[in-house]
C-alpha cells in the first residue's frame, strides 16, 4: 500500500513539474508590431500616445478597433507599471461583476490575464512584462475578440 502511495506522489510531482515548466514568461509586443497585427486583421487602429504625454509612466498607447469594439494596447516604462494596471483594471471587472458571472484568471512570471463575462458584458485585461491589453465589449464579440487577443500572443488560457 505505502509503495502505491509513493508511486502515485511521484507521478503527481512529475506531471506538475511538467506543467510549470509550460508556463514560462511570455514575449510582449511592441506598439510597432500591435499596429501591424491588427490591420493584418482587418482593424483600424489609432496611436493616441500624445493624449497620454502628462503621465511619465506610459511609452505609448494604440488602438485597435473595429465598427463593434475597440482593443487598448499600453506600453510602460516598467512592468511594475503594467502589473499594477492590470491589477487596477482587474479589481474594477470584479467590482462590475453581478450575480452570474463567468470569469478565468492566470498571473504568474511576466505575464497576467483576466477575463469576466457578466451582465451581458465581456471584459478582459492581460499584460506581459511592460505591456497590457484592455478591452470592454458586448458578450456578442466575445468570441471574436478571444481570437484576436490569442493572435497577438495575450491569451494565457
């Protein structure tokens, strides 16, 4: 029985030994190469940098959008920055959330993503190192907007 027992630890301690080493850092990407993505995917997209040049702490900030919704891309000048926006944005989505809510949540390494769907809304910010995603939708776009941010390499699920 103890033998069972031991066997049965160790496999458990290989597979999540596996598992943890699947989730290293993610790679960010530039504004530069947002741009690029999101007309490659048929979205418009917008630098509004200058709107944001009083806050020392944001490079930049770039818009994709399309007719339905708009995605926000942030770069930092550090990831502490983009980690404690996306902690921000995170806690406000969880202040927002109703009675009925579907929600998935990772952080770990250089990289976090959160996303709620709740009162007829789809929510998600996601960061990676000194960068982050925020987009606030209709559920409808849901779909559609997974798949994009799974593109530019921010979906962590």
């Amino acid at each position: 029985m103890k033998i069972i027992i031991k066997i049965i630890c160790f496999i458990a301690m290989i597979c999540m030994l596996l598992s943890l080493s699947a989730c290293g850092d993610k790679k960010s990407i530039s504004a530069d190469e947002f741009i690029k993505k999101m007309k490659d995917n048929s979205y418009k997209t917008n630098d509004i940098s200058d709107q944001y040049s009083d806050n020392s702490e944001i490079k930049s900030v770039v818009l994709g959008f399309n007719d339905d919704y708009q995605i926000e891309f942030y770069e930092y000048t550090s990831k502490s920055m983009a980690s404690a926006s996306f902690e921000k944005n995170r806690e406000i989505f969880k202040d927002e959330e109703g009675s009925s809510v579907v929600k998935n949540s990772v952080e770990m390494g250089n990289h976090g993503f959160y996303e709620s769907t709740t009162n007829g809304n789809y929510s998600c910010v996601s960061y990676i190192d000194n960068t982050m995603l925020f987009v606030k939708s209709s559920k409808e776009n849901k779909k559609e907007i997974k798949s994009i941010i799974k593109k530019l390499g921010y979906n962590m699920l």
